[in-house]
C-alpha cells in the first residue's frame, strides 16, 4: 500500500564539492572546453561549497551526502580525498567518499591502500572510457576488459572497497562480465547507466542492458545525473526511468542522486527531490525509505546521523 510523498530523510548518494580557484580540475579551468552531455557547462565552473549545497537543499530533509570524486588532478588522487576529508570536518559533510583511482596505473597498489586508510572513503570512480555510441560497441572494448586494468580492480576487495562505474548502457555487456567475475566487490553504477538518448528504440535497448546487470546480485544503481541537454528536469521526462530502474534492481539496490552542482545545469535541487518524491509516491513507504535513504546507507556504511 502507498503512504504517499516521502517526508522521511534523504540520503544524496551522488554530489560534488569543488574550488576551481584554488585546486586544479582541468576540464573546470577558465578556458577548458570539453565535450559534456549537457552542453555548455561555464555556469559550474565556480566555488560549490557545503554552505552552496545547503542553500540549494533548504526545505529538504537531506541529512548525509557522499562525494563522488571529481576528475581532480590526475597526478594527485590523494590530493582530493585530504580536501574532501577536509570539507568534511569543517562542515560535517560529506559522510562518505568515493576516491579517484586509476586502475591500469603502475602505482594502483599504494594508490588505493592509501585511499583505503582514509576514515570516509567507500569506494573508488575510474571511468572505463569506451564506445561513445552504441554504433561503436566492440571497437573498441571499454577498460573493463583490459587485464591490467581488472588486475587493479581486483585489489579492491583486498581493501573492501566498492567500485563506482559509470559507464553508458551500450557498454553493460562488459559491466555484466566485471561483476560475475568479481562477486565480493559492489558495482555501484552512476546515472542510471546514462539513458540518452530517449527515443523509444534506445529506452527500449537501455531496459535490456540494465535488465542484464540487474541479474548480479553485487549490482546497485544511482538515479541520478538523468538530465537531458537543453530540457528541464521534470517527472514526466524521468518517470519512466525511475520506475523501470527500481522494477528491475528493487527499492533495496537503488538509491538517488542528486549530481548536484552538475544537475543545477537542468534543474533546481528542490526540482529534482520533489520530483523523485513525486514519481515514488506510489511506492510502499518502506521502499521509498530503502530508495532515499537506506541503500545508501547500507552500501556506503553510513552511520544514521542524529537528526533524523
């Protein structure tokens, strides 16, 4: 039975802080131009602190929030998880961390034991590049089939980290094999496997491909990051997904994001919880606590804060 529109905590298992002014991100410097899904991105290319996100959050029970590695310096992934650990005694978020790690590297063992000792981090990001298109699939292969890269990957466990992916949904093929072959380690897969573009025949082939790794048991999914270039985030445009998504994992290996400041490109924070809240109210009330608040809590070890 339905309970209605989530009035319970929430849990952002998907955000970012950064200072470009004072730390070098290189796709945030002044002239940086790279290709982005959502288009034109200068507007992000500013301070995003936790007093920013607060302000954007007002008026919503978010009580933790874990950050999501920020294509930060690549000589220095170290570096961003001080400053994120940092952040976070300074203002108490965020509560996890997922660290940057670059699996194919000659250094990936002290890279990730290091990551590792940190107190907040859960998890590592290394996105496998790959086909850009579903035309280009099988040429070439994304870094989830290149040994050296599984052979860092393979040291996750070691540490008990997870892994976040993000991958777009014409590459789950690889994603699938990574999980089967690596069962003790949790693939927590970003934006719902990146559903672009919307025609029919894509969300039809995107439902197939999720389906496939919706089949291994250490598979969970963030809904978020689902913006569509040039279109305002609303329900009606992600309802469907957000159903699909928690028919096909279940309530328990869900989980939003708010992909904050990037998402602030489509929408305001309000828009996209109350959203969310919108699309599950039909949902029992015990699966829109395990979707906003619990998945995230169990799959990142968070501790329940006190305010909820």
């Amino acid at each position: 039975m339905a309970d209605g529109i989530w009035d319970g905590p929430i849990v952002d298992a998907h955000q970012h802080f950064w200072e470009p002014a004072v730390n070098h991100h290189p796709w945030l410097a002044p002239n940086a131009r790279i290709p982005f899904s959502y288009g034109d991105y200068s507007a992000i290319k500013r301070r995003y602190l936790p007093d920013d996100y607060r302000q954007d959050a007002s008026g919503q029970n978010i009580v933790q929030t874990v950050y999501v590695e920020t294509e930060w310096d690549p000589t220095d992934p170290i570096g961003e998880t001080r400053y994120a650990s940092g952040i976070a005694a300074r203002f108490g978020v965020p509560n996890a961390i997922v660290a940057q790690a670059w699996l194919h590297r000659t250094d990936v063992a002290t890279v990730l034991a290091e990551q590792a000792a940190f107190p907040l981090v859960r998890s590592v990001r290394h996105k496998p590049e790959g086909p850009t298109s579903p035309d280009e699939v099988g040429a070439p292969r994304t870094l989830m089939s290149d040994p050296t890269w599984r052979d860092g990957f393979a040291l996750l466990a070691q540490h008990g980290l997870a892994f976040d992916l993000q991958t777009p949904w014409w590459n789950l093929d690889e994603a699938v094999a990574l999980a089967r072959d690596f069962p003790d380690t949790t693939i927590i897969l970003n934006h719902a496997g990146l559903p672009t573009p919307r025609d029919a025949g894509s969300l039809a082939a995107w439902r197939a491909a999720m389906a496939g790794l919706a089949d291994c048991p250490n598979a969970v999914v963030k809904l978020s990051g689902m913006g569509v270039p040039g279109e305002r985030w609303t329900p009606d445009s992600n309802g469907w997904i957000v159903r699909t998504a928690i028919a096909l994992f279940g309530a328990d290996r869900t989980m939003f994001g708010s992909n904050f400041p990037v998402d602030s490109l489509c929408a305001t924070l309000t828009e996209i919880v109350d959203g969310f809240k919108a699309i599950l109210a039909p949902l029992p009330r015990a699966e829109q606590q395990a979707f906003f608040c619990d998945t995230a809590r169990r799959v990142y070890r968070l501790a329940p804060p006190f305010n909820t």
